[in-house]
C-alpha cells in the first residue's frame, strides 16, 4: 500500500475527498511501482473575494533517489484541481519511466495516407 500523507490547510476534509486523494495516489503506481511516499497538500486562498474560495493542490512524490513535485494553482473546484494535479504528475513519472528504461510512450495508431505521385 502507498503510504499517502494528506495535509488540509484553512479548510477540513471530508472522507470522500480523502477516499479521491488516496485512490488518484495508488493510480500512479501504474507509471512507477517503487513510489515511496506521497504527499498532497490543499490549501484554500481567498484572494479574489468576488471569485470565492480557490484551490491549490501540492503533490510532492518520492521514489528511489529521486523526488517529483506538482503544484497546481487556483482552481475553484476542489477536484478539478486535484485531478489535474495528479495528472501532471502521472506524466512526470510516465516520461521518467520512458527515459529512465528506454520505453516510447505508446499513442494509439495514426492514420496514414499515400499519395501515388505516378500520373
């Protein structure tokens, strides 16, 4: 199991957004199985009054000798924010990966088009 730290800051947490965090964690162990820790902080700024509340969503990750860290910044809703942090940084680890074990990233088959310039 990935050990998964939470820290909330100017807001509480409800389970379901722990359960959302927790789940999107475990999700990147499928670009990188050797994680070694995880943790997200959300933090709640207010500094439009006329918008609302913003989220920010912080995600500093480890694995074996080396370290990953995405913030993503102001987004209104609470898990959009969370998605696109967790996001950026399944591509960190999916673009690590590739570069560290020689792996291309795999896109699904484009279409191509020959053109018979003969006539």
């Amino acid at each position: 199991m990935l050990p998964v730290q939470i820290t909330v800051r100017d807001m509480s947490i409800s389970l379901a957004l722990e359960t959302t965090i927790r789940k999107y964690a475990e999700k990147l162990q499928r670009y990188y199985d050797r994680i070694l820790s995880c943790h997200v902080v959300i933090k709640v700024s207010q500094k439009r009054k006329h918008q609302g509340k913003l989220f920010d969503v912080h995600i500093d990750l480890t694995i074996p000798k080396k370290a990953f860290v995405v913030t993503h910044k102001q987004d209104q809703k609470i898990y959009i924010a969370i998605h696109k942090a967790f996001d950026a940084m399944g591509r960190q680890l999916e673009e690590y990966t590739c570069k560290r074990y020689g792996r291309l990233k795999k896109h699904p088959d484009m279409m191509r088009e020959y053109v018979d310039e003969s006539h």
